[in-house]
C-alpha cells in the first residue's frame, strides 16, 4: 500500500506543466496535408532525336499563310502564339537520362552562379553580364522541352526574315538582347536546324551606328560601330563563359498562326561560344530596352506569358519513346487570362532585367514553415542584394540559405513516412529510396506570395527522380549568392504571367 501511496502524492504535487510536457511527448504527430506522386524512375534506355520537332516550324515556314502586322497600327489583332519546347527534346545521339540529367544540373549552377554574380557587381558593369497606349491583342509562339540535350531551358519557335528561316531559341526572362547565329560563321557551334543567312533574307537591314537600337546596346549588352560600313557591332558576354557577337540588324520574326512582327532588332551572331547546345540563339524577355517585351510594347502593351510543358514530355527522361508536346508563349491581351490572382512585380534599380516578386512565406504539409523569415527574402534596393527573381532558364530553385534549411525540415519532418536515400545527389541534399512504389504519398508545398497570391506545387515539380533504380529528390537549393530564384521545374504547368502595363506577375494554375 505504502508505495501506492506514494506514487498517489507525487502526482498530486508534480507542477501542472511537468504533467503536461510528460503528457504531450505520447500525442500522435500532426497529421500533414499529401499529394499522389506518381514514382517513376528515369528510364535506363537511351534518348531518342525528336526530330518530330520540326512541324513546329510549319506556320512560320510558309511564306503565303504569314500576315503583316504593323508594329505602329492601333487596330486590333489576332493573338499569335509561340510554342515552346523544351530543350532536350533534341536529343544527344546514345545519351542516357542520368548523364543528361547531371549535364543539366552543372549548367544549372552554371547559370544560378552567373545570376548571383550579376546582382553583387555595381549596376554599369553588370550591363555586359546579363543573361544569365492602345493595344492590338498580341501574338505567340510555340514552347517545347528541349531535356535530351542535358539542360533545363526551353525553347520558343521562331521564323526569322523573309522567307523566314525556322529557329529554335532560348526563351529567357534573365537577359534582353535577341540574338541567333548567322551566315558566313566565324565560331559557332552545333544548332539544330539551318544556320539563318541574312543574305538570303528580303527583310534584313543593319542597325546605323547612330539609331535608337545601337544606343540601347548601352542598357542591355556591349556594342560598338563598324566604321567602315558604318552599322552597330553588338557584343553579349554571359556570366557562365558564353559569348555572343556580331552585327545588329532588324529583322521580321514570324509566329505562330502566320503572324509577323517587322523591324525588330536582333543579333546576328558571327562569333558564338558556350553553353548554347543545339539552339539557334537566344529569345531575350527581360525588363531592358532591347527585350522582346519591350520592343513590341508600343503594339501590344507589356503584357506576355509563357506555360512551361513537362520537362520530361518531349523525347522523356523516362519515356524516351513519347511524342513532344508543346504550349505557348503568348503577348497581348491574350497573354492575361480572366482569372489570374496576381502578386505586384518588384523592380531593382541595380538590375532592370530580372523580374522580382515578394515572397513571404512557405507551407508544406499544409502547414506554415516556421523560421522562413520575410526579411531573409527582401530585395535590399540600395544594394540590390536579396530578392526573389521568376527566371524562366534557371531549372532548380535557390532560397537564401535560412529559408532553405527551414523549408527542407520541414519537409523532412512531414514526409516521415518515405525512406531517405544516403548522399544526396549533385546539388540535392534531401532524397528518397522509392524504388518498388508505384504511388507515394507525399507532403504538399505551397510559396506564399504578397498580395496573399499563393502557388500550391504539383508534387512532381519539387519532388523529381535522379536515377533507374527510383531515388527522388527534393527540387530546391540554399544558396549563400545574395539572390533567390524561383527555377522552370516549379514553374512548370502553371502560366506564368508578367503583367508589366500593370506591373504584376501571376503563376496560373491548369492554364497551359
């Protein structure tokens, strides 16, 4: 009786809180809000050619279908849209889906590498280091995946002079200058398709040494001025290694549904090198004077948007023998669908071409994560450190470093249930053993925007196979670059909106 008794007097005279505490430590874990991912690994075969690519071209490459737009006509238009395409949808002859996939991961740091830098150095130099009223109702092109050539851009299909010349370039909200390879080539390096030859083009015309555009060249690239014809010498040197030079021309760019848009200024590459396997240049939206955007604004407005396809829809990672798909890269009014919610765009007077957003917090498992602080997020405009830019070439996503590590224990902790995988891989410190499952439950994640705009991620764009044997790894980065970028894996099957007349962004979901 006696050590009944005992025990009795102990709990009465315990403080209530010790109780409590003894008591909570038994409570069964919180119960998190999952997704059904489907867990299949990439394939062990190698990629095959999508050279079913090439009917892209079709709209553009037909001389009779193409309409003239006038750039200075106020009168509305058709919407012409641009399909986009993947990258590696053209792929390296015997490449297997692991080789391309570290292939893509080392461009990506590449890149992520070449963005932080440009945002560290003072706003002049950072200009050759970039790259890294009314209006009609806008135009398009196609957008396919190019994943079979080992990087994670995308590429928009493009006709470029008269008659146009088919051309697959880079679509990149991180530079401004619109640039391809050209006839005679001095130093270039392997396209997919025919090399443009502005010889052959009726609508070719060098930029004088004096015009508007070369003057640009200031705000957005190098320059300089052949004296002896007289014409603009443009000169791009990317953060990554890459280069880009030659002359400055305005040429007619043909879209999609045979739209035309005359007289934009364009690169003509004599002089390439670098990280550009397989396009035929590069597709410049950023924010500067010299952006696609913002030469056709007079037109169209500065409204455009772009729905990023599956990165492994066109000649797959792990579908090697699927058909490509594409979307569209659209301008105009047709750009803004009717029921976006949008988050302001955040300027950097130290950057003009980058678009920043105001991120403010994460949740995973539907809840919030605790120690993402805003601050550690926050554009710093007297620096031009911080931030969080929407960069449609970077693939994976950095966070500053305290967010990176709050978001991934947090996610760690929710996905309790799946069994990690040792060692990571490549930039990836958080990966899981799903071999043998078909579909997983894993937790959700939400970015939460300013404004109260929030993303809710598909589980396939943070959660993504590494290997045949079916590790997944956790999409995101820490970064120490002074910058944060929200990658196209997160972007993908969302419109991606940037409302510039408006000064506003949105990621629209189940709109491609």
């Amino acid at each position: 009786m006696a050590p009944i008794c005992s025990l009795l007097f102990l709990l009465l005279v315990l403080p209530r809180s010790t109780s409590t505490a003894a008591l909570s430590k038994s409570k069964p874990p919180a119960r998190y809000r999952h997704h059904r991912l489907r867990a299949t690994p990439l394939s062990p075969d190698p990629i095959a050619r999508a050279d079913a690519a090439q009917p892209l071209f079709a709209a553009a490459s037909d001389e009779a279908s193409i309409l003239e737009l006038d750039p200075h006509d106020t009168g509305n238009a058709s919407t012409v849209r641009l399909l986009v395409a993947h990258r590696e949808a053209f792929a390296a002859p015997n490449a297997t889906a692991a080789e391309l996939l570290a292939q893509r991961l080392a461009r990506d740091a590449a890149r992520a590498e070449a963005i932080s830098v440009s945002v560290s150095v003072p706003a002049a130099a950072a200009r050759n280091v970039t790259r890294g009223g009314a209006a009609g109702a806008g135009f398009a092109a196609p957008v396919v995946s190019g994943l079979a050539l080992g990087s994670g851009e995308y590429f928009a299909s493009v006709g470029v002079g008269t008659p146009p010349t088919p051309a697959l370039l880079v679509l990149d909200t991180g530079s401004d200058v619109v640039w391809l390879q050209c006839a005679p080539c001095r130093r270039c390096y392997a396209q997919s398709g025919r090399v443009f030859d502005p010889r052959r083009s009726r609508s070719y015309a060098a930029v004088p040494c004096g015009a508007p555009p070369c003057r640009g060249l200031d705000a957005g690239g190098g320059g300089g001025c052949d004296r002896r014809r007289g014409t603009c010498l443009y000169q791009v040197a990317y953060g990554d290694g890459s280069v880009t030079a030659g002359d400055l021309a305005t040429e007619t760019l043909s879209f999609a549904r045979g739209a035309r848009v005359p007289r934009v200024a364009v690169g003509c590459g004599h002089d390439n090198e670098g990280l550009f396997v397989a396009a035929a240049g590069l597709l410049g939206l950023g924010r500067g004077r010299l952006s696609l955007p913002t030469q056709t604004a007079r037109r169209y407005g500065r409204r455009f948007s772009y729905c990023l396809v599956d990165r492994t829809s066109s000649s797959s990672l792990n579908r090697p023998s699927s058909a490509p798909r594409s979307s569209t890269l659209t301008f105009g009014a047709g750009a803004v669908p009717g029921r976006a919610s949008f988050t302001p765009m955040v300027s950097n007077p130290r950057m003009a071409t980058f678009y920043y957003v105001r991120v403010v917090g994460f949740s995973v498992g539907g809840a919030r994560v605790r120690g993402v602080r805003e601050r550690d997020l926050r554009l710093d405009p007297s620096t031009g450190r911080g931030g969080v830019i929407l960069d449609s070439g970077t693939s994976v996503t950095r966070l500053a470093r305290p967010v990176y590590a709050a978001v991934r224990e947090a996610f760690r902790a929710a996905a309790g249930g799946l069994r990690l995988a040792p060692g990571g891989f490549s930039l990836f410190d958080t990966c899981y053993d799903l071999r043998g499952r078909r579909v997983v439950k894993v937790p959700t994640v939400s970015v939460h925007l300013a404004s109260g705009a929030g993303v809710a991620l598909p589980p396939e764009n943070y959660l993504v196979p590494v290997d045949t044997r079916g590790t997944f790894c956790l999409a995101l980065a820490g970064t120490d670059g002074g910058v944060s970028i929200v990658g196209n894996i997160q972007q993908q099957g969302f419109r991606v909106v940037f409302d510039g007349d408006k000064q506003r962004v949105a990621l629209v979901p189940k709109s491609c």
